[in-house]
C-alpha cells in the first residue's frame, strides 16, 4: 500500500473517532447557523469593540492634550506609537499563550489587561504616566482581535465563513467609528479622562467569555486527550441544536488528513509557509501603515495645520472613520463572492491611488484631506479587515494563533512607523507623507498578484495542507 493510501485510509477511520482532528472537523463542517454563533460572535465581538475603542482613543484625546499639557509633535507622535509598540509584545505574547493555554484564557487575559490600563490612562497626571499606561494597554490590545479571529475561524465551517467572520470583525470598524462618535459628544463636554473610562468597560465581559464559551475544538483536537476536544464539539453541537430547534444532519466523511502535535514559530518560515507568511506580512504592513498613519493624525491635523475648530476637525476625522466603516462594510459583504485575492488587489489598489492624488495634489488644503483622505480610509478599511478572515485560514491549526499574532506584529509595526511619518512630515508638507503610503500599498498590490493564494470555500484544513 502506498504512503498516500495509508493516510486516505488513516483518515477513513480517524474522521470517526470522537475527539480526533479528522472527527471535529466533520461535525464543524455539519453545523448549521444558528443564534448560538451570533451570540458567540457578539461576546467575543465586545472585547473586538472595545480594542477598536481604546485603540483610536488617544486619536480623539490629543487635540485637547497637546495644548493643555504643551506636547510638541515628537512627544505626539510617541504617544501614538507607544501603544502600537505595545500592541507588537501583546500580539506575539497573547498568540503564545493561546497555542499553550488555549484560545479563550488568552482573550480573557487580554482583555483584563487592556481594560485595567486604559483606567490608568484615565487617571494620567501627565505625559510620562500616560505613556507608560498607554504601552501597557497596548499589550492588552495587540492580543485580544488576533486571538478573537483565530477562535471564531476555528468555530466556523468552510461555506458562508468570510461572510460570517467578517460580520464578526465589522464590530472594530464600528468600534472606531463610535469612538469617534463618543469622542466628539465626551472630549469638549465631561473632558478626556472619561473616554478612557469607558474604554475600560469590557473587563465586565470576561466572567462571561471564561464561563459560556466553550474552548475550541481545533485547538483541543491537537492536545494529547481527544475527550476534551469531544466534550467542548459535544457543548458546541448542543448550543446549536437548542437553538435552531432542530436536530444536526449526520457527519460526513472527510478526505483532509490533519497533521498531529505542536507548532513552532519557525514553522512560519519553512519551505511550505514561507511564501505565505512574507504575502500576509506585505499586506499587514502596506495596509495598516496609511489606517493608522493617516487615522490617528486626522483630528490633529485639521486643528493644526488646517487651523479648523476642535469641533470641526472632530466631525471631518469622523468623516474618515465612516469611509473606514463602510469600507469594512462592503468588503464583510462581498469577499465571498469576490474572494479573497481579489479583494486585496482592488482595495490596495484603490489605497494607493487615493494616497497618490493626495501627494499629487500636496494635500494642502483640507477639503482635499477629507475626499481623498476619506477614500483611502475606505480602501483600507476593506483590506484591513480582510486580512482577519485570510490571515487564520492560511495556516494549520498548531500555528494559526501564532502565525496570526507575528502577521499583526507587522500591523503594529506599521502603526508606529505611519504615525512617525506623518508627524516628521507634517510640518513640511503631508502630501509627501501621503507618496510614501501610495508606494507601499502599490508595492503590496504586486505581491497580493504574485503570491496570495486562494481560500474561498475552503474547509480550514485543507488550505493548510
């Protein structure tokens, strides 16, 4: 018999015994939608929010900061990059502890930490404290949205899951819109400490997302004691058929053969991941780079440089923040039909040109920010979300925590580095800052072209190999 003969047989038999990764992944791909995935989606999609939230917090604060405490724009731009720095350890960490302690400890761990350093940022008595507090947040916040797209990919079977995950991570383009919202209504009313403050609300949530939401099977599938992963697909399969109120259809045989034991960070880079790893890492970097490069420095450049009033300059970064949201939108909307590779070509593309008319034009003016500023919001708003649902279906299910968590390591390097950009060029002129974003998203185009591969309608572990 041959080698590719065993594994079929192998897997004949494997896919029926409970708890094995060729067993879960049958009942998974049987599981109807249901109200128990929405509330699911909706739980984890709170702590979703609230990273979203406190993230683009510092963003609606500073224009009231930066006179009050007399902040120059190297001492801004550090303020916005700390916690991106942050968020960097926080990914690479929080995606450790997810592939050794599971993946709903390490959301409610982050979660915990987050919530419990955006009330010390609350409570800053001056810059220095602040940034201290602002880096500690951003651990919590670098872990929380990796960990929560690995889990709700790993609960969801092969049709209908870009649709579905997308909805779910539609919640942090909401969550910087609404930030946005609050921002303009809290900041000039009840002042800056209370937008922390409410940031700080989902450390409420974690008794409920440790208690009510089973651990995933996939992830339990790879651990040395099958009953465990059967016990949390059994509770899944209940949840399910309680509320649609009918009974499951018969698991069906599966054909994927799923590799055994623990993943390595090095892995990432080996021969059969590399092209991939380096593809998302391109897409990370080139899309978040222009997000926050422009998202963060948005309110403080309609008052500075623009000379507009707090208020207006609030409502034009809001503007921005909706063509995000929509962006997000329409891409949750559509990237089943379009697929993936074809959604990041369009949307970077369209990223590229709007940053390009910007730097044509030298964005001197800030009708010209808010149109085309707006624009490149919108098409990276549609990649950045994207690349949530395409980063965990890349990768087998022993690095998928991992793999996710170094991939957004890029987004937080990017986060960091846009902002530096901004600001250093800021008082010269930022439509040059603008060149530099159309050339790494047009770089990024050619790499999505030449490298990305497909996963629409995929069965997770069959696009892993």
């Amino acid at each position: 018999m041959t080698h590719a003969a065993e594994q079929r047989d192998d897997t004949s038999v494997a896919w029926r015994r409970p708890g094995a990764p060729e067993n879960i992944v049958s009942r998974m791909e049987r599981l109807p939608l249901s109200r128990w995935q929405v509330r699911t989606r909706l739980l984890i999609g709170t702590g979703t929010f609230f990273d979203a939230f406190d993230a683009l917090a510092i963003a609606q604060v500073l224009p009231v900061l930066a006179p009050l405490w007399g902040l120059n724009g190297v001492q801004i731009s550090m303020l916005i990059a700390i916690g991106y720095l942050g968020q960097l350890i926080g990914a690479l960490a929080i995606g450790y502890v997810a592939e050794r302690l599971g993946r709903t400890r390490a959301m409610a761990l982050a979660i915990v930490i987050f919530s419990v350093f955006s009330i010390a940022c609350a409570f800053a008595p001056g810059y220095g404290v602040l940034l201290v507090a602002r880096f500690l947040q951003g651990i919590g916040l670098g872990g929380q949205v990796p960990i929560g797209a690995v889990y709700i990919n790993e609960i969801t079977k092969a049709q209908g899951r870009g649709r579905f995950v997308l909805l779910f991570e539609l919640v942090f383009s909401f969550g910087v819109v609404l930030c946005a919202v609050v921002g303009r209504l809290v900041v000039p009313t009840l002042g800056w400490h209370v937008l922390f403050l409410i940031g700080a609300l989902p450390i409420l949530a974690v008794p409920l997302i440790l208690r009510g939401i089973p651990e995933s099977p996939r992830w339990l599938a790879a651990l040395p004691d099958p009953a465990k992963a059967d016990r949390q697909m059994s509770r899944i399969e209940d949840g399910v058929r309680r509320a649609s109120g009918t009974e499951l259809p018969a698991p069906q045989p599966t054909s994927v053969a799923v590799a055994a034991g623990r993943g390595r960070f090095a892995e990432l880079l080996s021969p059969a991941y590399r092209r991939r790893t380096l593809t998302v890492w391109v897409i990370w970097f080139a899309t978040y780079i222009v997000y926050y490069g422009i998202g963060t420095w948005l309110p403080s450049l309609y008052q500075g440089t623009f000379r507009l009033p707090l208020d207006q300059a609030l409502n034009y970064a809001l503007i921005g923040n909706i063509g995000a949201f929509l962006g997000a939108a329409l891409c949750a909307l559509t990237i089943d039909r379009l697929g993936r590779k074809r959604l990041f070509v369009f949307s970077l593309a369209g990223t590229a040109v709007m940053m390009a008319i910007l730097a044509v034009l030298g964005a001197s003016a800030a009708w010209q920010v808010l149109v085309f500023g707006s624009l490149a919001y919108l098409f990276a708003g549609a990649a950045s979300i994207g690349l949530y649902l395409y980063t965990p279906e890349i990768y087998p299910t022993r690095i998928r925590a991992v793999g996710v968590g170094t991939a957004t390591g890029w987004l937080r390097i990017a986060s960091m580095i846009g902002p530096i950009v901004v600001g250093f060029f800021a008082s010269k002129s930022f439509g040059i800052a603008c060149g530099v974003f159309a050339v790494v998203a047009a770089v990024s185009v050619l790499v999505v072209l030449r490298w990305a591969v497909e996963t629409k309608e995929r069965v997770l572990e069959e696009i892993s190999g």
